[in-house]
C-alpha cells in the first residue's frame, strides 16, 4: 500500500483570536487508501492537535463529518484521498455558521426536524385488534423506504442554494423525513405536518435545482419527497376550494 | 473545571458566484433563464391576437414584421430554450410522479419515456391540425 505527500488547505477559526476565518496549509504523508477524515485524524494526532471537526463512526452511518471537500459537500469518510489527485481544500459545511475550524452551528435544522414531528403519529384504528401490532405489508415499506435512510448529515442544506439564499427554508432532509411519515401506512399525522411542509417556507421555497439528491451520499431523493409534496398539497389546495364536499 | 470559550459564531456571506460553482447549479440557472423567453414569446403571442382581431392590414402588417432577422433569431431562441425546459422538466417528472406496481417501483426511463411519447405525440397533432402535413 502506497504512500504519499498530500497538501491540504483547511479552513480555521477560532473565535477566540480570528476576526474571520482562515485556510492554512498542511502536508501530510497519507497512505493511498486514506480517506479525508483519516487525514484530518492524522493531522489532528501528529501535526496540529488545535483542529476541531466533528465525527463519529467513520463509515457513512452518523452523519456527523459532513464537510465541503473541494467545495462539494461530502462526509469526511466517505472521501477517499485517491479521487482527489491535487491539492485537498477542507472547508465547514456552506450555509451553516461556523463555530470553529470545520465545526458549524446545525441548532437551525435540528429545530426545523423537530417542526415536522418526525415520528410516528398512530392512524386511529391503524393497530391490530389484541396484539397492538402495526402490520405493513412489504410494499408498503417500499413506498417510503429510501426516505428512511436520511443519516441528518445535512450536505443537502450544503447544497441547496435555496436554504442559503433563503435561510427559513424548512429544507430538503427535513421535508423527506416529514414524507417518509406521511407515506407510512400506520401514520395519520399527515394534517399536522402539512402546516409545515406545505408553508411557503416549507416545499414552495424549492425551486427544483435537484442539488440535494445529487449531494446525498445515502441515495436519499430529498427533490423527489419534495415535489411529491408539492403535488399532493396542489391536490389538498384544489378539492378543499373546488370540491369542498369532498372534505365532508 | 475547564475554561468557558467565548461563542462568536462566524456567518459566511452568499454570493451569487454560487451559480459557477459546479455544472449542475448553471444547468438550473439556464432553465429557470429560459422562461424568460419563453414569457415573451407569449407577450408577442398576445400582441398577434390584438392584430389579429384588429382585421387583415393589422395581421398582415405584423405577419411582415415577423419575417424581420431579429425575430427570426429570437424565434430561433425561444424555441431552443422552450425545448431545452421542457427537456429537463420531463427528464426530472420521475421524481414527481413515481408509479409503484407491487413491491417495486417503474424505472425512471419509463416515465421520463411516457411524457417525452406524448409529448412528440400531442406536438405531430398540433403540426397536423395547423396543416403543416
């Protein structure tokens, strides 16, 4: 397994000492088959013990090591130094405050996924009789399975120029999360949800750029779960105006 | 106990070099560009209705004036930017509509394929009622 020199620009601030952030170099030797964050951990360890960031499982599972890599969003982990044959340059996440060095401030997403209630809001009457159970059937889950692999990562918010431009977008992750309850067969919370998602700061601020589905690296469809919504609450918006018996 | 660290947040400004900034984010800004043209293609559209019903010498004299080079050339633009919209809006109705059948999902192509069939199919009617055949 080879070796070799790698040259890194990474972003730092301390709010302590800088008026504002800025890059410095380092080179390090990196074996071939490092990924970012193992550069980072290297640096961290031997080199500059002063640099923060944030991670945690090293295999694209917590979501915690989302950072602009070359100016893309990625997850340190997920970033394998032999894609990236020049210079490296390590930046925080883009459209999140930075608290220090690659560290951001992500309170504004935390807030807007608790907005949406993420969890399950049992459909009345949706429980098995004795056993309390929730049965789904295998396609049932497959209507809404790729939206539960959301890791929070938040390289979507990274991506999407809507959420810089306009920061009280609710956004793509917390939309998909809010779709993955509303296609869940044993939720009724749908009516509840909609007073966020279907905000004009909830799926009316997407413009469809499609960055967010691009950017993911569990293969979530954030742009789909958002244009779904945008449908169905069309839909909601035409028979409650045009068809209001229907909503007797 | 450790020592409290002063929190002073640093918020980055947005630029609009954004748009430069990887192929995809100009892709969409072209898209989104392109209703320009295509609104004013739809204000001329309007205007040739006003001649229109205004009578013969009116709709004549603005059938004259669409033989002029520069509205030849913006024709020629609005219809390759309504063409590349329409493109890219069909190419992402996938997304938007996915059809479930079972335990899978229809592929992508399929769909995207269904809107770009009646999209050639509806445009040939239209071609064939204006008697370009």
């Amino acid at each position: 397994m080879g070796e070799r020199t790698v040259e890194f620009e990474v972003l730092r601030y301390n709010p302590e000492k800088d008026a504002a952030p800025h890059f410095q170099r380092y080179s390090v030797k990196c074996r071939e088959e490092w990924v970012v964050l193992d550069a980072l951990n290297h640096i961290k360890e031997s080199v500059d013990p002063t640099l923060s960031y944030r991670w945690s499982c090293h295999m694209a599972v917590c979501g915690s090591c989302g950072m602009m890599v070359n100016g893309e969003p990625k997850l340190a982990c997920k970033s394998f130094l032999r894609d990236y044959p020049g210079l490296i340059r390590v930046e925080p996440l883009r459209h999140f405050p930075v608290e220090r060095d690659l560290v951001t401030v992500i309170d504004d997403f935390v807030a807007k996924l608790a907005r949406v209630k993420p969890f399950l809001i049992p459909q009345p009457g949706a429980a098995q009789a004795g056993t309390g159970e929730y049965a789904q059937t295998p396609a049932q889950l497959k209507r809404y399975k790729q939206f539960t692999l959301c890791i929070n990562c938040m390289l979507c918010y990274a991506a999407c120029p809507e959420y810089g431009l306009i920061p009280e977008y609710i956004g793509p992750a917390v939309i998909a999360l809010g779709h993955r309850w509303n296609e869940d067969s044993r939720d009724g919370g749908r009516a509840q949800r909609q007073e966020e998602l279907a905000a004009t700061n909830g799926v009316w601020d997407c413009s469809f750029v499609g960055a967010c589905s691009e950017v993911c690296p569990e293969h979530v469809d954030p742009a789909a779960a958002i244009q779904q919504v945008k449908i169905k609450s069309t839909i909601d918006w035409y028979t409650e105006h045009l068809m209001p018996w229907l909503n007797k | 106990m450790a020592e409290q660290v002063g929190r002073r947040p640093h918020v980055r400004p947005i630029t609009s070099e954004w748009i430069f900034r990887h192929p995809r984010y100009l892709r969409y800004m072209v898209r989104e560009f392109s209703c320009l043209f295509i609104g004013a293609w739809t204000l001329m559209l309007v205007c040739a209705l006003g001649r229109l019903s205004e009578g013969p010498e009116a709709w004549g004299r603005f059938l004259e004036g669409l033989k002029s080079p520069w509205v030849v050339a913006f024709h020629v633009l609005a219809l390759a930017f309504a063409a590349y919209h329409s493109f890219t809006w069909f190419q992402l109705t996938p997304k938007a509509l996915p059809v479930q059948v079972g335990e899978k999902f229809l592929p992508d192509d399929v769909i995207a394929g269904a809107h770009f069939g009646a999209w050639a199919v509806l445009s040939l009617a239209i071609l064939f009622f204006a008697g370009a055949f």
